[in-house]
C-alpha cells in the first residue's frame, strides 16, 4: 500500500509538471509569435528537453571558447546582456528557471530572424551564429534539417 501511495503522487507529480513544461514553451511562442512546437523542437535537439544541461564549447585544441545553459542551451555571450537588462543576477539562473530559459531561447530567435528572416537557414543561425561565410551556412543548413525532421515528427504526431 505504502508503495502504491507514493507512485501515485509521482504520477500525479508528472502530469503537473509536464502541463507546465508545455505552458513555457505556449507562453514564449505567443510572445516572440514562434510555433511553440518550433521552439520544442529546438529544445529537444539542443539538450534533450535537459533543463540542467550544461555543455562547454572548445577549440580544436580543446581551450573552452563559450558554455551553453539549460533546456535551449543559451550561449554565454548573451550572459552580460542578460544581466545589464536584469534578466538574470548570474548563468546558473538560466538553470534554475526553465521557463526563463525557454524565453530567452525564443527571444534569441525572434532577434535572428528579425535580422535574416522567417526560413530555416535563418532558423539554423540558432546554432550556428550569423556570420556570413560558406562553411557557417553548410552548418546553419543541417542544423536547421534537424530541427526539421523533429517538427515534423511533433507535427505529424510522432514525437
């Protein structure tokens, strides 16, 4: 009995939280007017929906170059920005706050494709930055294919 009790209350944890995870990424797309699935979909490829991700980015020799934070793996050249504006006190709190985190990410969007447009290749700058050279486009290109194929699973109902 005393075991039933307590995967109750987990699965009654788990439909409160997922109903809340889904209102972040509802409420950011109804700010920024992105597709919530789009910004889900970025989401799951960036972390894996892993609102605790952390990943370091390194050079070819291995020298750390930036850290990405949370479930939309906010890159830390947008850190100084975010606290000058009174977004955030410090990075962990895109770790803390998971909707902020899916707000900063949409954000960060809305802000590139106001700069490049509404299509994927603008779409694949998420990952792979506006610059404008060759080997920065192949990238933002198969950046954007993935995040693609996921909306279209999500779309389609498949994910």
């Amino acid at each position: 009995m005393k075991y039933g009790l307590i995967a109750l209350c987990l699965g009654l944890l788990l439909m409160v939280a997922l109903p809340a995870r889904a209102f972040c990424f509802e409420a950011a797309g109804a700010r920024y007017r992105i597709d919530p699935r789009l910004l889900k979909a970025i989401a799951m490829q960036e972390s894996g929906l892993n609102p605790k991700a952390i990943n370091v980015n390194r050079d070819k020799s291995g020298r750390p170059l930036s850290t990405d934070y949370g479930v939309m793996q906010i890159n830390s050249v947008h850190i100084p920005g975010l606290i000058r504006m009174g977004i955030i006190k410090r990075p962990e709190d895109l770790l803390t706050n998971p909707c902020l985190n899916v707000q900063t990410g949409a954000w960060i969007l809305a802000k590139h494709l106001q700069v490049c447009g509404v299509n994927w290749g603008c779409l694949g700058s998420y990952n792979a930055g506006l610059t404008d050279n060759k080997r920065q486009e192949a990238r933002r290109m198969q950046y954007a294919r993935r995040i693609y194929g996921i909306y279209m699973k999500m779309v389609r109902g498949d994910a």
